[in-house]
C-alpha cells in the first residue's frame, strides 16, 4: 500500500487480483483486467464509469501480472482520477484484498465493483448510506448460472425463502463496519454475505441492463462481437 486518504471521500475498489484461469491462454501474459473489450481494457471501462458517476480516489488490488496493470494505469490522472494500490503477496481472495485494503477506503460507505464485468449501469444510483451492512446489485441469471444466488423481498436480500433467485453481479456498497474485526487472510466474501443476509442486514436491488462476466474465451469472443 503507498498513501491513505485523509479525509471523506466517496471511495471505489475495482478487484483486479486474479488470475484469470479460464482465460488462459491469455491471461499467463496479459492480467484479466487488461484483456480488451469494444476496444478497450476492461478495467479502463470499469474506471470511466467510476468516474462519471463522480467517485473517486480508486483503489485497486494487485496479484497476478499486477505490475502491468499499475504501469497501464499509473497514478490515475489519465482518467481524471486518483489511482491507488493494494499488493497482494498471496491471492486473498475477494474478502481478504478487501480487508488488506481497508486502510486506503476510508471511513465511509465504499463501493467494490470486479474488474472483469462490463455494465452500464449508473454507479451514480448506488446509495451513498445504505440502510445496511452493505447494497448489493442483482442481475438476471446468465446461462452458466441458471441457479442465482439471493432472492429480493422488496429491498432485502435473502438466501433462500422466495422461488425466484438473481446473480450478484459484484457490484455493491460496504459498510467498514462489514469488514470490521475479521482477520487479515485468505478470505472468501460469500460465507460473509450469506451469514449477514440471515441477520436482515443486506438491502439489494435488481437491475435488468447490460451485465456481463467475462470469465471465459468464450464470452470475451461474444461480448467483442456485439454492438454496445
């Protein structure tokens, strides 16, 4: 980590620690996140939206090729930001980097968004307090996980009382308070989310525009041959 902030701001992580595996071939040379998408890489997308929704400084995590990245990238002024690092010595998974980073999201609410999903939606709508732990966004299932993950009761976010189920789409609001007194390890953030969710304090919302996970050739293929 280089620098913290100093004072409230309305902080955003983009998730770029991974590896990427089945996007090999390229990804043994190329990080995930660099891999281009309409033109562009896909954390370049991730960090114009951050920015026209008015968030920053951007905090990224950094594990495999993550040099490249910050060389892409730099200190964030290309892109009418502030960039800042988390080095990951060891993949720590998604609730772990967010951990290791907390010194750099401040005090408030943040947003944590993956690096490998390309959206339009409005960041700008996620909500600066949220009534809760933490706000999650939920999407229509895609084919390869037809199953979902949580169900929606109005605004609360439940595992397993409704028929209907949506895929979080690893876009949300946080809490520190989520975050707070959890060892600093290798630690996934779906057993975290599901015992919050059983104790009423995750709000969510369901959104029915462009989403997609690139995780796969194949995707990456069919998302670089539509017209967005």
């Amino acid at each position: 980590m280089e620098k913290k902030i100093h004072k409230t701001q309305r902080t955003a992580m983009i998730l770029a620690a991974g590896f990427g595996k089945r996007l090999l071939p390229l990804t043994n040379e190329t990080p995930k996140v660099l891999l281009k998408v309409q033109g562009e890489p896909l954390i370049v997308h991730q960090i114009n939206r951050l920015v026209q929704a008015s968030m920053g400084p951007i905090v990224i995590n950094l594990g495999h090729l993550g040099n490249q990245i910050k060389q892409y990238l730099g200190n964030g002024k290309a892109f009418n930001t502030d960039i800042l690092y988390s080095h990951e010595e060891i993949p720590l998974e998604t609730a772990g980097g967010v951990i290791k980073a907390l010194p750099l999201l401040g005090k408030d609410p943040f947003v944590v968004v993956s690096g490998d999903i390309y959206t339009d939606y409005p960041y700008e709508c996620l909500p600066l307090k949220p009534q809760s732990l933490a706000h999650l966004v939920l999407v229509d299932n895609p084919s390869w996980h037809a199953q979902g993950d949580f169900g929606l009761i109005e605004k609360n976010i439940v595992c397993d009382t409704t028929d209907i189920k949506y895929t979080f789409a690893n876009i949300g609001v946080y809490s520190p308070a989520f975050f707070y007194g959890l060892p600093q390890s290798i630690l996934p953030l779906g057993p975290l989310l599901r015992e919050a969710i059983k104790n009423n304090k995750i709000t969510g919302e369901h959104y029915q525009g462009l989403w997609y996970n690139v995780g796969t050739l194949t995707e990456l293929t069919s998302l670089n041959a539509l017209s967005c």
